[in-house]
C-alpha cells in the first residue's frame, strides 16, 4: 500500500536528500540530520536533531524515527 506524505524542504536541509530506502529489503526510509557537525547524544539523554524537513502526514498514520 502506497501512502501519499507531503514533504516541506526547510531552508536548513534544502540540500539534502529526501528520506528514501537503502535496499530493496528496508522496513523504512533513511532520514539524514541536518547538522553542521556531529550531534553526540550520552546513553539515556534525549537530544533534539533537526531533518531539513516538514511532513503532513493523512489521517490515521503514523511516522517514527528510530536509532
């Protein structure tokens, strides 16, 4: 099933890829940081890390972002 997801490209990510699989045998799509510089995050800390993108997702979805 295809869900159709409307991207915004921010100023602060425009020249970065859009999220998309790595393999034909991903669960998800690769979403990049945009970042200057490496973001270290300690073992039960919690950071914000901005994505150089906006998304309006339909009704009763869902988006997840994972290690």
């Amino acid at each position: 099933m295809t869900v159709p997801v409307r991207v915004r490209r921010l100023p602060h990510g425009a020249d970065l890829p859009l999220p998309s699989y790595q393999s034909d045998e991903a669960a998800g799509l690769d979403l990049l940081a945009a970042v200057e510089a490496p973001v270290k995050i300690i073992a039960g800390a919690r950071a914000l890390v901005p994505t150089g993108i906006a998304i309006a997702l339909p009704p009763h979805t869902e988006a997840q972002v994972r290690p």
